[in-house]
C-alpha cells in the first residue's frame, strides 16, 4: 500500500527523530547529533548517530528517517513472525 508523499511529508516534518529513537535506543547527546548503539548491530561501542533528519550508523551502514527507522524496527520484527502465525493455522497474538 502506497502512502501520499504529503502525508509522508507531514509525518517526518512532525517527529523529532531523537524522541522517536530514543525510544528504542538509549540515545546520549553529542553536539549537533545524538549516538547510541546500533539497533539493527547488536553491537558494544556507539557507531549509530542520530541527526535532526536522518539516522546513519558507521558500523553497518543502515542510514535513514522517522519512517524507515519505524519500517525496519516495527515491520521488520511483525513480517519475521507473520509465516509462522499462518503455518499454525490460527491467530497467534504475537504483538499487541
């Protein structure tokens, strides 16, 4: 399902990426940018930098904004888990 750019739009002008982050990532302030450990690494050492549009991290690469930090965290975990809830044959409530 495509989304509207507008609404796309909308929705990045009105996230303040720290806050979105920070709520998955324990984020510590640094300047201009907020870094953390990588969500998507698993690693020990902060490689993952959050700036005031866009997310990068030096260690894997990943790079991007509010909405493909929510597509990979959220959509990511659900479609891994999705196969298995059909395989069983009925609804497993694996997320709320």
């Amino acid at each position: 399902m495509a989304f509207p750019t507008a609404l796309l739009e909308e929705l990045r002008a009105r996230t303040r990426l720290t806050t979105l982050i920070g709520r998955k990532v324990p984020l510590d302030g640094s300047g201009r940018h907020a870094k953390g450990c990588c969500p998507f690494l698993g690693e020990k050492m902060p490689s993952f930098y959050v700036y005031e549009d866009v997310f990068h991290c030096f260690g894997c690469g990943e790079h991007g904004d509010a909405i493909s930090f929510v597509m990979l965290t959220e959509f990511a975990a659900r479609a891994l888990v999705w196969p298995f809830r059909q395989r069983r044959g009925h609804c497993i409530r694996a997320f709320p």
